[in-house]
C-alpha cells in the first residue's frame, strides 16, 4: 500500500483488530449511505402525508439524493486516490451527516429534497472510499474475504434500513430515520482515527476530479430524471439537455484521457462494461420494486411502518449469514454462474410478489425469500469481479463507477417505473390505481431482472472474481 508520503506500509490481515477496526468503519459507513437509499421507503406514506407530498416530490425526495450520488461518487472516488483515502471518507461522513440532520429538520417537501441532494453529495465522498479502503489497505490474501464481508454487511445495513426505520417511524417520528445516522457517524469516526490507515495513488488519481465532467453527469442524469417524472413539453425540453449534457461529458472525458474522472479506456475491458450494464438493469429493477412494494404495503394492505419493514426481513438474514460463503464460492468456482442464476431468481422472486395479498405467508414470503437467495448469490461476486477487472490501480475509479451504475439505475426506475405503469398525482395513496400499478410494475421488474440474468451469460467463462494482487 502506498501511504500519503509514498512510503509502503504493511498490509492489514482480516484476523487483527486493525483490519477488523477498518473493515468495521468501511461498513458501518458505506451502510450508513446505503441504508438511506432505501429507509426512505417505508416511510414514504407517512412523510407525503404529514408534509402533503404528491407522488413526483415523493420520488425527488428518493432521487435526489440517488441523483448526487451517482453523479459525484466518481469525484469521490479520483479525490480519494488523490488526497488520501481515508481524510476524503472522513470529510464525507462529516457531511453525509449534517446533511441527514437537515433532512429530520425539513417542513416541506421542498426543503426535504434539497437536504436529500446534499446528503447525497456526502455519500458520493465516502462510498467510493469505504470500498478503495479495503482494497488498497488488506493483504492480497484477505482482500477478498475482506470485501465479500463489506458487500454482505453493508447489503446487510441496506436490507435493515426498512426494519428499522419502520420501527422509528411508528414509534417516534419518520425525522429519526436521518438523526439516526450521528451516533453511526460517531462511532465511524473513532473507528476511522483509531485503526485505518491512510492511503493514496496520486499518480494514478492524476487530475480526475474534474468538477466540469462532474457537473455534466448531474446534469445528464437530472434532466432524464426530470423527464421521466414530469413528462409534457417541460419534460422533453429536459430530455434533450440531460442528451446533450451526456454528449458533452463522454467528449470531456475522451479529451482528458488518463486524467478524466471516469476514464473511457476502463471500458475497453469487456468484463467490466458488461457488468456495469448488468449492474444498471439489476439495481435498477431492485430500487424500483421495493419502492412500490413499500408503498403497497401500507397504503394498499394496511401494513403499519415496521410490519412492511419487517415483511423483507428474509432478506437482511440470507444476506447477512451467505454473502461472505457466496464470495467465496465464486473466487472458487468463478463468478459466471452465479451472476447468471441470480438475477433470474429475483426475477421469479419478483414475479410471485405480483400476487401480494393479506396473507404474509403464502403470498408475500415465497416471493421475498426466492429474490432474497438471488440477491444473495450475485451481491459479492459482482463487486469482488468488477474490481479485479481492472486491477489495484484503478480501485478507486472502478468501485465509484459500479457504484454510480448501481443508484444510477435505481434512479432511473423509480423515476420511470411510476410513468410506465400509469400512477401519478395522490393516486399512491388510493388502493385501486396503486394496487394495479403496482401489479403491472412486477411485471416490468422481473422481465428486468431476467434480461440481466441473460447480459451475464455473455461474460467469458473464465471471468474471475479473484482480486488481483499488487
């Protein structure tokens, strides 16, 4: 590892309480960001009511922080390799959190989904780097079991975000679903200034962070997000400026060669384009199902906030105890099959919960428990494939561009999702039009979900989803 003076520290091993310590504030704040991409969900119902929120802001109050994050975690990622890993996750956890402090402050929707883009700013900074940390920082021998720990706990944190923040919101109040996150960042600090080393590759990181090829990205994503919410002439208009916002950015980035926030030649590794396209479709479908499936729950089923949250605990448990063994497996067996297996599974998972009804355990578990073994089967080995496809040096850049394929999908199917299967306006909280939109947005999900089980049997059979050593 090449420390901040360009000296070669020690690498860490997954068995001595530095390495535990480091792995435990990469999770616990890439979890912290991960788990408010979907805590929000269950407390959608109670939030539009109590700020009288129609659909399109319930969606920015999503996807506004969704949007920030994928536009900026390649700048958090270059900054990393840059300045040092460790101060830039610091900065970003700093901010993440005072952001979430504004957020539990907010008196309208309007106010909710400014502080929503701000905090998304602070993820994109220590996401990236709760990632390039492990990476950069363990033995080649631990690295993988170090990470496949990471995806399966910081899945983990996600799959609890509804579990706990239906418990806060019924309890106390949907506001403390974001003060939560200052005893979190507390203990991340601590964790952080105590056992993680700083790391660095300015030579690598060159001039990535450039802030014009950050703004296009926003932009970009921004306006096809604007479009698919609010569709009319407005919408088009946005349409053509996130087109050639996304023009220019590709331009910018080509021009600056090495030196670009996302360098293009990282795409002339096959492995690595088809699993970023892979990792659109998947997440994407994922994000959009479990926004609407939050939704249904409570305004359609009666479920209270944490009677939905709990309604996906299978999904936390086989997350929590399989990932690290599901990492293994494919570092044994190569990644292939289970990239292949798993998005089917969720699609047939996906498929079974079109039939939700009031019983739990017949129309609702089968469903939640197939997508929840296909979730499990291709989390670790998609992250552990990605990174070794382009090797150490690129840790940073790599992890932020998987990571901003993954919300950027997400973004993109909630914003679309809702036009497709016709729900608009205050119809979210009337049974009959969300019952049938919610039906027909399965559909659309596992259909998804089943494509992307079809984009990875296109990976060469000899893919492998060993880190690479240094």
């Amino acid at each position: 590892m090449r420390g901040v003076g360009g000296t070669v520290d020690s690498k860490l091993r997954l068995g001595a309480a530095a390495g535990r310590g480091t792995l435990a504030a990469a999770v616990l704040a890439s979890g912290m960001a991960f788990l408010d991409s979907t805590v929000v969900n269950v407390a959608l119902p109670k939030l539009g009511a109590d700020l009288n929120a129609n659909l399109a802001e319930l969606q920015w109050v999503l996807n506004g922080y969704t949007l920030t994050l994928a536009a900026f975690v390649l700048l958090g990622g270059a900054l990393g390799d840059r300045f040092g890993r460790r101060k830039i996750f610091l900065i970003g956890v700093l901010w993440f959190t005072a952001a979430s402090f504004a957020c539990g402050l907010a008196q309208s929707p309007t106010m909710l989904v400014g502080a929503r883009i701000l905090q998304g700013v602070g993820a994109a900074l220590l996401v990236p780097g709760s990632l390039s940390l492990i990476q950069a920082s363990f033995h080649h021998e631990d690295r993988g079991k170090a990470i496949g720990a990471w995806s399966g706990l910081a899945g983990v944190t996600t799959a609890l975000g509804p579990f706990i923040g239906g418990f806060l919101i019924d309890q106390v109040s949907w506001r403390w679903i974001f003060f939560m996150n200052v005893p979190l960042a507390v203990a991340v600090y601590v964790l952080s200034l105590r056992f993680v080393p700083e790391s660095s590759d300015p030579e690598n990181a060159g001039d990535r962070f450039d802030i014009g090829g950050a703004i296009l990205g926003a932009v970009a994503l921004a306006g096809l997000t604007y479009g698919l919410i609010s569709p009319g002439v407005l919408g088009w208009i946005a349409i053509a400026v996130a087109a050639l916002a996304a023009v220019a950015f590709v331009a910018l980035e080509r021009s600056r060669g090495d030196h670009a926030m996302m360098p293009l030649h990282l795409f002339s590794h096959r492995v690595f384009s088809v699993l970023n396209i892979y990792t659109v479709i998947v997440y994407g479908a994922f994000g959009g199902l479990f926004f609407l499936l939050a939704i249904f729950l409570q305004n359609v089923l009666g479920y209270s906030a944490l009677q939905a949250g709990m309604a996906t605990l299978p999904l936390t448990l086989l997350l929590l105890v399989f990932s690290a063994r599901s990492g293994a497996l494919a570092t044994r067996i190569g990644p292939r099959p289970q990239l292949v297996i798993g998005p089917i599974l969720c699609a047939t998972g996906a498929f079974l919960l079109r039939f939700a009804g009031d019983n739990y355990w017949t129309t609702i578990l089968p469903g939640v428990l197939i997508f929840s073994v296909g979730l499990t089967a291709l989390v670790a080995p998609l992250t552990t494939t990605v990174l070794a496809a382009v090797g150490d040096r690129f840790a940073g850049v790599a992890s932020g561009t998987n990571n901003a394929a993954a919300r950027a999908g997400s973004l993109l199917a909630v914003a679309a999702l809702p036009l497709l299967v016709g729900l608009s306006g205050a119809e979210y909280a009337q049974a009959a039009p969300m019952t049938a939109s919610y039906r027909a947005a399965t559909l659309w999900c596992a259909a998804f979900l089943a494509a992307g089980g079809l984009i990875a049997l296109t990976l060469p059979r000899a893919t492998s989803a060993k880190s690479p050593t240094p």
